[in-house]
C-alpha cells in the first residue's frame, strides 16, 4: 500500500529511495500506467505462490500445467469467480 501512495504522491518518500524513485517513475510522463492495491487474500494466486515457496524455501517455480490447485485458482481468477474458503474441521 506504501508504494501505492508514493505512486499517486500521497506520502512522501524516504529520503534514501528518492534517487531510485525518480528513475523507476520517469516512465510514468510517456505511458498510461494504473496503480492499485490489492490485499493478499484478495490475490488467491499470488497466495497460494507465496505459501509455496514459504513451504520449498527454493527458487524453484511451479508450472500452471502441472499444478492442478494453481490451475484451478488461475481459471476461477480468470472469470472473476469469488474464492471461498472452507475451514478444515
């Protein structure tokens, strides 16, 4: 979220990030780039990524085709088809 607001100038940036800020941000004068943000549990793949790599500790990466939950999440986040969780009893 703080890297949001620093894109739509609302707070105001460290003094140690302003060099690295000005050239990430040149870009913005010549393209149309839209900046938002989204909660993790909002993002289910992104989640379920982090939690991934959380449980292999490794670069490795995971492959949609060869990951059926993934796959599934990927579809369902696809055609905007709301996630649901299920508590484990």
């Amino acid at each position: 979220m703080l890297a949001v607001n620093w894109f739509h100038n609302t707070a105001s940036i460290p003094w140690f990030l302003q060099k690295w800020w000005r050239q990430i941000h040149k870009p913005k004068e010549y393209l149309y780039i839209q900046c938002i943000h989204i909660y993790r549990e909002g993002n289910y793949p992104a989640d379920y990524l982090s939690k991934k790599g959380m449980i292999f500790k490794s670069n490795g990466a995971v492959h949609k085709e060869n990951d059926k939950a993934f796959k599934q999440l990927l579809h369902a986040d696809r055609e905007n088809i709301p996630y649901v969780r299920h508590a484990k009893q």
